[in-house]
C-alpha cells in the first residue's frame, strides 16, 4: 500500500497519521480542539531505535563500536524512523497499523510496525521492533508535541515520578537518581508503577499519558508545546541500560492517551 495520510475518526475524535512523514502522528482533534503542534517536524512521532540523546552517536553493540550520524551535534538523537518513509499494512475506519524497515546508518536489518488506535475518548499506540537473524540492543518510543495554549489557559502538567535522572551539561543523565526538581524541564523521570503524566487545560480538556513502561522525558521549555514522552530506557540507553531485541524476543511497547473534556 501507500504511504498517503491516513484520518481516522471514533465519535468527537479524529487522529492523522503521516506515514511517508516519518510515520508521525499529524494531528490529533477533540471536538474540534487540535491537541498536537503542527509542522513537519511536529505531531507526534516515533523514537526508534533509540530514543532521546547518544552520547556522541556512539553505542557498543556487543564488541562492536558503532557510530551514528550526529543530528544533534555532538550526540544523535530520537532514532531513524522518524527521518525515513514508513508503509500502510492495513486501515480501518479507527484503526492504522504502519511499518518501516530499519536500514542504514542502522547496522541492523529489522521491522518496526507501529499500530494506531482510535477511540472516541483514547488514542492507542502500539509499536514493536522485531529481528530476522541477529540480535542488537535498541529502544523504542513517542515524543509528541502537545499544544501548551488550545485558546484558553495554559496547560497544567501533573505527574508524581519516583526520582528523575540528573542531567549533565551535554543534556546527558549522569547515571545519579535525585528527588524531582521543579521545571522547566528536558529530563527524563523514572515511575516505576508505569508512566502516568496529565495534562489539564483548565475548563476544556483533561488528557492523561500513560504506559507501562517506567521512563518519561518531559520537555517544557518551548513556548508553544510541551513534550511527554513514554519510553523504553532513558537517554543514552543503548550505552546505559541496553535492550536486547532478539529473533525471539522482539522489543514492543505501548503507550494511551485518554481524555475527558471539562
């Protein structure tokens, strides 16, 4: 199939998904609201195969040293995905399942399918990593762009994580774990019962992150949009907290946006 954007529509919502735009979400709407940043760098899109920063765009890949092109000097960031044209497997009317094949600068041949669920009060996305002979380490997950202003007050992030990850001068954690510190943000927190971030708009809408995965990176520091991002490690993880995607054990992860109007 193509790679023409999809509109699927629940009820109030309706969701538009850019394959051939590094498989992003465009937009998402609420009765009428526009909950995303628009722009072609904007939505919501895909970190895989590793998500936020590598130091310097390099990782070990068991005894090899490998090198990534540095698109945030003088890291790599947010993965290839993003960057590449992703295909239709399959639409219905509130239903997308999308794949991308893994290519170079990634040493590793493999497929990402990225499926995108429509409800009329949740958006689901489920997106997986699966292998077809060797094995490597890698991460998977979502940045999108929330609007901070959709006409009225300015959103309101609540959220209760365990720790967050001290982050170094080259935007890099440090390895140390220390007490939440008020924001503005570009960190990565840790919540162990699984990511449980809201943001209220106060008197319009109320729209909850959430997934099992532990890690979150909250970005607030633009003033159009705040960034909540659900993912499978934290920055520089291929260095620090590997995950093994094997022909057996492919990498799959989930994250739900629920919302209630108020």
């Amino acid at each position: 199939m193509s790679n023409e954007d999809i509109t699927l529509t629940a009820g109030n919502a309706e969701v538009r998904v850019s394959p051939g735009n590094g498989g992003r979400i465009s937009g998402l709407t609420v009765d009428a609201l526009e909950l995303l940043r628009q722009g072609p760098r904007y939505g919501c899109f895909p970190m895989v195969p590793w998500c936020g920063r590598i130091r310097e765009g390099r990782f070990l890949d068991g005894g090899t040293l490998r090198q990534m092109p540095l698109n945030s000097p003088p890291h790599a960031i947010h993965g290839t995905a993003r960057d590449g044209a992703w295909r239709t497997a399959r639409v219905t009317e509130n239903e997308a399942v999308i794949t991308y094949e893994l290519t170079d600068p990634w040493p590793h041949p493999a497929r990402v399918t990225q499926v995108v669920a429509l409800a009329e009060d949740a958006l689901t996305l489920t997106m997986s990593v699966e292998t077809y002979d060797d094995s490597f380490p890698a991460q998977l997950g979502w940045h999108p762009w929330f609007r901070r202003n959709l006409g009225g007050e300015d959103v309101q992030l609540d959220f209760k994580p365990a720790w967050q990850e001290e982050r170094g001068a080259d935007h890099l954690p440090t390895g140390n774990r220390i007490d939440p510190r008020p924001g503005p943000w570009d960190d990565c927190f840790g919540m162990p019962g699984g990511v449980d971030v809201t943001l209220a708009w106060p008197g319009q809408l109320e729209l909850t992150v959430a997934s099992r995965e532990e890690w979150v990176v909250v970005y607030d520091e633009q003033a159009e949009a705040v960034c909540v991002e659900p993912q499978t490690g934290p920055p520089n993880g291929l260095n620090t907290l590997p995950r093994l995607v094997t022909p057996l054990d492919p990498l799959e992860a989930t994250t739900t946006w629920a919302w209630r109007r108020l």
